[in-house]
C-alpha cells in the first residue's frame, strides 16, 4: 500500500516536473522575443539554482571536446556563421539524445517497457529533425549578435520533415491511445514526449526567431534539471 503511493506520487511530481520545465521554458522563450537581455538575465537565474540544487555539478569535457573541434574545422573555412551552425546542430542532437534518455528513464521507473526498436523511436527524433530542416531553409540567422548559418535547404526538405512529423506523431498519438484503453499507458513518459515535441515545435518549428528558440531550449533543460518548488509554510503560530 504504502509503496503504490509512492509510486504514484513519484509519477504526479514527474509528471508535474515535464509541465512546469515546458511552461517554463515557453515563458521564457516568449520574453526573449520582447526583452532579450530580461531573457538572459532569467536563463542565469535559472544556471544558478540549478547549480545550487546540484551541490557539486560535474562537467564532461570530453563530451564537448569533440563539437568544439568540429566547430573550429568549419570556422576555419567558412568563417563564425558555420562554427555557430556546427554548435547549433550539436546542441540539437545532444538535447534530444538527453531526452530519449530521460523517457527511458522514467518508462523504467514507472515499470512500462521502454521501446527498443527503431520504429517507435522515430518520432521522438522527428520533431528537431523538423526544426532543424526550417532552420537551414530560413538560415542565416543572428544569435546573440552571431551569425548562424547551415547548408541552405529547399522549402522541400522541411515539408517532408512536416509530414513525417505528423506522421510520427499520428502514430505515436495512437499507441498511447491503445495503451490507455488497455490500462497499460504510463503517464509520466507520455508527458514528458508530449512536452518535448511541443518544446522543439514551439522553439525551432514554428518560423520564429531562432535566438528565442535557443534561449528556451536553455530554459528547457535547466528548469528540468533542477525544479522550482514553491513550499507552503504550514507552521502554527500562537
């Protein structure tokens, strides 16, 4: 009895935890578009709670050595608009290889299987592909007073990435529903998916400026990493 609630209440604080990183991050990307300095300012808020609530944070170096060459090779040829691309592109894929992880992790917490094959992992890996083939059709693009740039793409590309996204996402849309009828679907995983295709759409997918999609993408996984938790304080006074 006592470890089903548990086990329920670990899955309403992850499920808790998924919406209020993605509001979050929408609030913020929102005001990044009106005040970007008000944004910056926020995004360090946000760095330092989290690194407050980490208690020693521990960097991967290694992991960034690899991009940061790369960016180095490209800038040397092409000049600081590809290097910025070559960034772009790798904190694109490290954030969705991030949150195939987290769905993995807490399809395991919560006991659901989670999915091995390549098929139904497809649409998890949709939706940046779509925000990263509008980028490249819409590019250049100025970050943060840097010019960004990627190889340019026909308007082909990111209507093929839209209806393999909506593909995906139709079918993904259906096993849940399947799932749910059946009794079998776990909500903290399917919230979370949920909140990651709406937070790559909302920052790269829907033609608005990339430097806001960034700054909430930021927003994103520092608000995940470290929750804002507003305790009431229920002291009696005399």
């Amino acid at each position: 009895m006592i470890d089903a609630a548990q086990s329920q209440t670990a899955e309403r604080q992850a499920i808790e935890r998924s919406l209020l990183a993605f509001l979050i991050a929408a609030g913020v990307g929102a005001i990044s578009l009106l005040s970007p300095p008000l944004s910056f300012l926020l995004i360090a808020l946000l760095g330092a709670h989290a690194l407050l609530q980490s208690g020693s944070p521990r960097i991967d170096a290694w992991s960034c050595a690899g991009p940061i060459l790369a960016a180095l090779l490209v800038g040397a040829f092409v000049g600081v608009a590809g290097a910025v691309g070559v960034l772009f592109v790798w904190r694109l894929f490290a954030d969705t290889r991030w949150s195939q992880a987290e769905a993995d992790r807490l399809a395991l917490t919560t006991g659901a299987p989670a999915p091995r094959n390549l098929m139904t992992r497809a649409h998890l890996w949709l939706s940046p592909l779509y925000g990263l083939t509008l980028v490249a059709f819409t590019a250049p693009h100025m970050v943060a007073g840097l010019p960004l740039d990627l190889p340019h793409l026909p308007m082909l590309a990111p209507m093929i990435a839209a209806l393999l996204l909506a593909a995906g996402l139709f079918d993904w849309g259906m096993r849940c529903a399947v799932s749910w009828r059946l009794g079998e679907l776990a909500p903290a995983p399917a919230m979370h998916l949920l909140t990651h295709h709406a937070i790559f759409i909302v920052a790269f997918g829907l033609g608005l400026d990339v430097s806001a999609g960034i700054v909430a993408m930021m927003a994103w996984r520092l608000a995940y990493a470290a929750p804002l938790r507003i305790q009431a304080n229920l002291t009696a006074v005399p």
